[in-house]
C-alpha cells in the first residue's frame, strides 16, 4: 500500500499553528518538531507550491525588504484535509539510524572509530536535550490543551534523548573495556 506524503500533512498543521514562509516553516520546525521531523528547505518549498496548486494553503502576505517573503496559511479546505489525516491511525514508523548499522556491521578494526561516533552522539544527545528544556521553559499558557500536546511531545523528545544517552554511556563502556567480548550485561 502506498504510503500518504505525511510532509504535506506536517506542513499543514504548522501553518494551522500561525502562517508562516518556507523559510520560517523549516526553521520553526527544527526548533520544536525537528527531534521527529525534519524536512529540507527544498522538499518543504516543493511541497507548499503543490499545497497551494490543490488549495490547501494560500499566500496570505507577499513583502520584499531585499528579497521576496511569502507567508502561506492554511485554507479552510486545508484545514479539513489535515482534520481528515488527524482522524487516520498513523501508519508504523520507519526507524532508520546510520550508527546502528554501523554498529550492527562493524568488526573489532572499526571499534575506535565507533567509539568516536558515539561519543558524538552522546554529546549531541546532551545538547538536543538541553534544547528541548529551553523551548519548554518557554511553552506559553501551560495550562491549555494545546499545551498540554505541546508538552506531550517535547516529554517524549526528552525520555528518548535520556534512553540514548544512556545507551550511548553503556556502549562506550562496553566498547572501552578490555573484555570487551562479554559486554552485554
């Protein structure tokens, strides 16, 4: 079964959120979605343009300070497509992660270097998670529903950051130790 373009569907429920640029889209959603979703400034701007062609989104201000801004929302039609796709069960999640593989087949000449990309990974799993206390210290109305979801999200960034860099601890571990063989305790 063909599996549904979700970009299209991320794009709309952020422009539901407040009308933004392609360029605001991406970088908004690297800051509160980008640990889940992340999309390419060019895949986002393709996919506007067919939003736009289909009726889902509109152009809702157009400026040139230097260069030209288009700020797109979401249409009434837009917003009953996305309603429509928020009722769908979601589809399984694809878990694709590169260090894992390396892992998987890696031998014992490639340890040193293993240990160094996971070392990098824990620091960026560290970093991530000090982000993420940031943008929720800075979640308004904490109380409303919308905050609630909000929070919801960023919970589950943080408990997944928190199971990584734990991970990443042990493996190190496991990996720097001179038994090396016997590592899964």
């Amino acid at each position: 079964m063909k599996r549904i373009n979700t970009t299209h569907f991320a794009i709309l429920g952020l422009l539901r959120i407040k009308p933004m640029s392609a360029y605001e889209l991406v970088k908004f959603s690297k800051e509160s979605i980008g640990l889940f979703w992340n999309e390419s400034y060019g895949h986002i701007h393709k996919s506007i343009k067919q939003l736009e062609q289909e009726g889902y989104v509109s152009v809702v201000e157009e400026a040139e300070t230097g260069r030209r801004k288009i700020v797109y929302g979401v249409t009434r039609q837009g917003c009953e497509q996305l309603d429509s796709w928020l009722a769908l069960p979601p589809e399984e999640s694809v878990i694709r992660n590169e260090l894992l593989m390396k892992l998987f087949v890696s031998d014992e000449r490639h340890i040193p270097k293993l240990i160094a990309f996971l070392q990098e990974e824990l620091e960026e799993s560290e970093r991530l998670t000090a982000m993420l206390a940031g943008i929720k210290a800075s979640v308004p109305d904490r109380e409303s529903k919308q905050a609630q979801l909000w929070l919801l999200t960023l919970d589950y960034g943080e408990r997944y950051l928190r199971m990584t860099i734990e991970w990443c601890q042990h493996a190190l571990e496991s990996l720097n130790r001179p038994d090396r063989g016997q590592e899964n305790e």
